[in-house]
C-alpha cells in the first residue's frame, strides 16, 4: 500500500516550484518589454543598426521586413514575431546601445 505522504511531498515540491518562476503576468510584461525594445529596432535607419552590436540574421531580417510591411495587421504580427526572437536573444547589450545610441542622437 502507498502512503499518503507521498502525495504531499509532491504538493510542496509544486508548490516551491511555482514560486521560484516568475508569475505569467510577470513573464507577460517581460514579453512586452522585449517586443518594444525589437520594435524600437524597426524605427532605426540601417546607419544607426549598423552601430548597434551584431543583431542574430533571424532577429536582423526580420527587423528589416517589419521596415518594408506598410498593412497594419501584418505590422502587428511581425511585431508579434520580433518579440518572439528577441526572447531567445541576450536583450541587454542590444538594450544598452540602443540607449548609447539615443543619448548620443539627444545630446
């Protein structure tokens, strides 16, 4: 016969696991915060993108794309799939001189 403790150790391990990740609303802003920073990529002249380290072909080309689609939907979608990208790539030295890269053009 099995103990019913072996239910409970399993209810806690649960339980410590969601707390330690981060909640969905908390991954949601996150997913968010990473699609603007993409979309704010898509504003850049190609000048201003070749100042910005090395982008990943996939997150470069489609950056590209979004500059030439002018139907708001399909905009909206290939926002939608930068966001995507840019969750597998490091966000922070993109982030980093995209600020340079204002603070330069601002002052």
């Amino acid at each position: 016969m099995a103990d019913d403790h072996d239910d409970d150790d399993d209810d806690s391990d649960d339980a410590s696991a969601r707390q330690e990740r981060p909640s969905r609303s908390q991954r949601k802003r996150e997913a968010l915060a990473l699609q603007r920073l993409g979309v704010a990529l898509t504003r850049l002249t190609p000048t201003q993108l070749a100042m910005l380290p090395p982008l990943p072909d996939e997150l470069l080309e489609a950056v590209l794309e979004a500059r030439r689609l002018r139907s708001r939907a399909a905009l909206a979608r290939q926002q939608q799939y930068i966001g995507r990208i840019m969750r597998q790539v490091d966000a922070v030295p993109i982030e980093r001189a995209l600020q340079a890269l204002n603070a330069k053009l601002t002052g």
